[in-house]
C-alpha cells in the first residue's frame, strides 16, 4: 500500500512538473454542464408498530445500608 502511495505521488510531480515547465498543454475544447435531472412526485413508505405497554411509577423501599467503622492505628 505504502508502495502504490508512493508511486502515486511520484506521478503526480511529474505531471506538476511537466504542466509547470510547458512540456504538457492542456487546452480545453469544449463547455462542460451538469446532467439534467427529472424529479417526480414520490410517497413514503407506511409502518404500522404494536410495541409493549410500559408503565412508570414510584414506590417507597426500605433498604438496609452496612455500617463502616474506621479505626486510626
């Protein structure tokens, strides 16, 4: 891959180089323009979903928490 790069960039100078110092002369012969393009009235597709009932509430929990007991040497 490393090679390809590098021969890629070799390339690329030499046509710099020869567009530079005159060697190669592009001239342009005709007009370029964009392709036409038709845009026509379109429709979505339609999805119908049956997913699961959720239901979200609050309650009150007593949780029992450890007790820690540091002691300093």
């Amino acid at each position: 891959m490393r090679f390809i790069g590098g021969l890629l960039l070799i390339a690329l100078i030499v046509v710099g180089v020869g567009i530079a110092t005159g060697f190669v002369d592009l001239q342009k012969t005709s007009e370029g323009r964009l392709p036409e393009i038709a845009i026509k009235e379109g429709a979505l597709p339609k999805y119908e979903a049956n997913v699961a009932k959720v239901e979200v509430g609050t309650r009150n929990e007593t949780v029992e928490v450890p007790t820690v007991a540091v002691k300093k040497p």
